[in-house]
C-alpha cells in the first residue's frame, strides 16, 4: 500500500508517520512537507520514506498530482492553531490547502481510476461545525472542510473520512520540547490528569490516534464516515480485544 502524509512535524502527524513505517502493509510513504524535516525527529530507520518539500501547497510541481494519485490513500493531518492567525490565513492552512489536494488528485486521474477508491482521511478535531454557523474559528473553518469532503461526489473515487481527535500530548520528550511551548508542556501536565480521570471521552492517547488514523488509512472501518473521539476510542479498544482473543 501507497501513502502520501501530511503535517508530520505536528504533535498528530508525526506519531501518524512513526506507525505508518512499522506498518508492514504500507510498502511506500510519501511525506509532504514545507521544509525538510528536522533532525530531532525520532523516526525508525526505513527506505520506503520519500520526503517532498513543497513551497507552496497551493501551487504543486506540474508531474506531482499524477504521481500523488498514484496512491491508495493520504493522512491529512497538516495543520497549525487557529490562536493568532486571520480568518483568512487560517482557511487558507485548513481549507484552501486540503481542498486543492482533492482536486488536483481528481484531475490527475482518481476520478477514472478502476478498483479501490482513494482514501482520504482528514485529522480534524472536536467541535468542528460542518453547519458553518459557529462563531468559533476553528469550529466553522474545519467544519467547512468537512463539508467539502463529504460532499465529493462518487464519480471522484475518493472516499474521504474525518477524524475528530479530542485532547492529546506528544509522550516522547523530544517531542514535547520541540513541538509543544512551555506554557502547553504545562498545560499538558494538568489538562492531562484531568482528562483522563473526569473527561474520558474527549481524551485520547496520542498512540492510539496513530494507530486509528493508519488504519483507517488502510480502509478498516471504511462503513463509517466520521469518527468523533469517543467512537476512535471505542473501536481502539474493540480492534484490541478482539486481537487478544486470537
């Protein structure tokens, strides 16, 4: 199996990418990226990883839509808070950016692709608002992304899902220092506690986001369109048991 990544420096995307290369079953990564990653990455040693540093997402290398549908499937997980940036800025990062992906890969030949449709998984997040009435940034401009993955028409051959992650830290410390300010690493050490003890549902260990976004990447659950945090937990957990037992 073929994957394109995105956003793999993020606290999501690069624990995304570490479990896509231990996954036997995907033979080939391709990463995309705004710069080359950095060193600090703690990353298994692999060959099957090609980085793609891309200046602009909105404006691709003319030969890079036909070799990005050359894919089975791609973790969106590319993204930057909605703290600080214009309403502009930030559907230009969440919406522009996804929207333009899905479309070049339409026009590079998904949409007359025999076989498996294109997996698309988008890593959104709780409290998204596909309806586009919320007066909360983040809420309306994913929601509206949603949106515009849920209304891809058969004829595309992408079947696109939507994660909605609640709350989740990077557990390596590499991770934390170079992902994570100060003042989050010491919100990260309060929220955390709490979450798991008095909000179950709305937290969610950053190995088992991982874990679900590769395999719904690799078309486990392909039924179902959206998974809020509670539902991610729930077929964790169930995957699990059901391993155990065999």
């Amino acid at each position: 199996m073929k994957l394109v990544l995105t956003g793999v420096t993020g606290a999501a995307g690069i624990q995304i990418f570490r479990q896509a290369v231990l996954d036997a079953a995907i033979t080939k990564i391709t990463v995309l990226s705004r710069r080359a990653l950095p060193s600090w990455m703690d990353i298994p040693e692999n060959d099957k990883t090609e980085v793609i540093v891309l200046k602009d997402f909105l404006d691709y290398p003319s030969d890079l839509p036909a070799r990005l549908a050359g894919h089975d499937a791609c973790i969106w997980a590319l993204g930057k808070s909605s703290v600080g940036l214009s309403d502009e800025e930030y559907t230009r990062i969440t919406y522009d950016y996804t929207t333009h992906f899905v479309d070049s890969l339409q026009e590079a030949g998904t949409k007359d692709k025999t076989g498996e449709p294109f997996r698309f998984v988008f890593v959104s997040g709780e409290g998204a608002d596909p309806s586009g009435k919320s007066n909360v940034k983040f809420a309306r401009i994913k929601g509206m992304t949603e949106k515009a993955l849920f209304d891809l028409p058969p004829s595309s051959n992408i079947n696109a899902s939507v994660m909605r992650p609640g709350y989740f830290f990077p557990f390596k410390a590499s991770d934390r220092e170079n992902i994570r300010s100060r003042t989050a690493r010491s919100m990260d050490c309060l929220m955390t506690p709490i979450m798991k003890t008095i909000l179950p549902s709305m937290y969610i260990p950053i190995e088992d986001l991982g874990l679900f976004a590769v395999e719904a990447a690799k078309g486990r659950w392909s039924d179902e369109k959206l998974f809020p945090n509670s539902r991610m937990r729930e077929l964790i957990k169930a995957s699990r048991t059901l391993e155990n037992q065999q």
